[in-house]
C-alpha cells in the first residue's frame, strides 16, 4: 500500500475552511493506508506539508510556534 497516490493539495481559493476539513480528512484516510499514523509526528509533518503543496509551505512558515509545537502534529 505504500505506492498509493496521494492526495491532491490544498485548494487555497473558495470556501478555504470547508477545503481544509476535506483536506484534512483524505490526509488522514492516506496515513493510515500507508501506515504513516505510527510514524514521528515531525515526518507525518513532513508529509502533510509535501502533499499539500506549495501553498501550504508558505502558510505554514507564517506561523508562529513554541519549539514542541512545531513537530507535534495534531
């Protein structure tokens, strides 16, 4: 299951809310085929951020985080 096709990035244009959740939930159907929910947060972060696309990266690097906050994934 490793070679399934990931998900299509975040649409960052409309309802920007609904899109994440829809996102969010593809992600997380994703991680779980691969067995990537077992995974370090801080790779799970890593493939977050790679599949949602450049976009995200920029949006991601606006925030602002303590030091565990940055590799903890939610």
């Amino acid at each position: 299951m490793e070679h399934m096709k990931p998900p299509k990035e975040m649409i960052f244009q409309g309802n920007v809310s609904d899109n994440w959740i829809r996102f969010k939930q593809r992600l997380t159907l994703y991680m779980e085929a691969i067995n990537m929910d077992s995974k370090p947060d801080k790779r799970k972060i890593a493939v977050l951020l790679t599949v949602a696309g450049p976009k995200a990266i920029v949006v991601f690097n606006t925030l602002s985080f303590t030091d565990g906050e940055r590799v903890n994934f939610v």
